[in-house]
C-alpha cells in the first residue's frame, strides 16, 4: 500500500464516511474507491448485455422465463420413492 499526501474536503470525507459506514479516513476512502471501481463494471456489463440484446445475441424473454431456472418448481415424487410404484 503507499502513502500519500492529499487535501480532502472534510464535509465530503465524512458524508463518505456516513453512507459507506466507515469510521476511518483511510476505510472510508479504501471502501469509496472500491465502490467506484465495483458501480463502474456494473455499468460496463450491463451496457454490454444492452448491446447483445440489441444485436439478438441475447434473448431476454428466455432469460426471464421462471420456469427455466436451475432448481425451479418439480413436480414432487410419491413417499418411497418411485419403485413398486406401477
């Protein structure tokens, strides 16, 4: 990690320090600087499924259909199992 010297705008710093319940300079400004760099990917990946829908690469109906999610609603097998069930 490195040291540096900077002037911060103290009522920013601990309006920062509030939202992202921080109780260091030095956490508050890890946290914020991790945040950002986290909200910008975010933004970046959905922009690019925009892009893949918008060239129907992705399809969002199939993607929104509930019933095609791993681990979704199964019909329920008899007590016992399936065997001598016939």
């Amino acid at each position: 990690m490195s040291r540096t010297v900077i002037d911060l705008d103290d009522e920013a710093l601990e309006a920062a320090a509030i939202e992202l319940g921080t109780k260091t300079k030095r956490d508050t400004i890890n946290t914020a600087l991790r945040e950002v760099t986290a909200r910008y990917r975010r933004l970046r990946a959905l922009e690019e499924a925009r892009q893949l829908v918008a060239d129907g690469a992705l399809d969002m109906d199939i993607l929104l259909d509930k019933r095609k999610y791993r681990g979704g609603v199964r019909e329920a097998e008899p007590i016992g199992g399936t065997e001598g069930a016939e």
